[in-house]
C-alpha cells in the first residue's frame, strides 16, 4: 500500500512538473479514456500521447487515473482543430473535408503510416492547415 502511494505521490510530482510547459491542461476524472479526453478537448490522440509520454499514459491508456493533471499541447505546438474518426473514414477524404493536403494531415498525425491503413473509429487527428510540429 505504501509503495503504491509513494509511486502515485511520484507520478503528480512528474506530471505536475510537465504542466508548467502545457498551453493547455485537463484533469482527469473517474471513467475517462484517450480518445474521450482528446475528442472533448480538441487535442489529437497523437498529441495527448506525445506530450505525456512515459509513465504518464501508456499505449493502451489504462494508466490514467482520476485526479492527473494531463498536458494536452506544448507551448508553441498545440494543435486544437481535431476531427474524430468516423468508421469508413480515409484519409483522403478527411484531408479534402478539411482543405489540406494529405502531406500535411500525415505530418501533423506522425502516428498515421502513409497508407493511412492504421486510423480506427474514435482517434482524433489533428487536421490544421500548417504543420503543428515543426
């Protein structure tokens, strides 16, 4: 029991840390996934990711708890127009919606491959007409 404190203690402390360097944060509460928080908030899912790696959010995002405070961009590369992924969708397609060109829709989402093959209903891409991560 003491350890878990101890390692949560240790984690608010990292993640509080991380904060200071966020344009914008959400605190997470009971319930709450990835894909749910960037959705509500307008930061991608590669976003949340990026800007809370390491222990802060896994890959499957089952490391989340109630209370963490999450970065949802940095300063300076925060990419707040997103579009949720809609079964059927294609790439193409969402980059034409959007009047960008598919370069930049792929260079904004680096963990959409090229063949666009590995997008699932319920991610959120950031679909900015400039690169945000330059």
């Amino acid at each position: 029991m003491f350890t878990k404190v101890v390692f949560a203690a240790l984690a608010l402390i990292v993640v509080q840390a991380q904060v200071d360097d966020c344009a914008r944060t959400y605190t997470v509460v009971a319930g709450d996934f990835c894909d749910a928080i960037s959705a509500a908030n307008n930061a991608s899912t590669y976003q949340l990711a990026h800007v809370n790696p390491g222990p802060q959010i896994n890959a499957g995002c089952t490391n989340i708890f109630a209370g963490e405070t999450l970065c949802l961009g940095e300063v300076g590369q925060d990419c707040n127009e997103t579009y949720v992924i809609a079964s059927g969708d294609a790439c193409g397609a969402i980059a034409s919606t959007f009047g960008i060109g598919l370069d930049v829709l792929l260079a904004n989402n680096p963990n959409v491959n090229a063949a666009c093959s590995n997008i699932y209903p319920g991610e959120v891409l950031c679909v900015a007409d400039a690169e945000v991560y330059v």
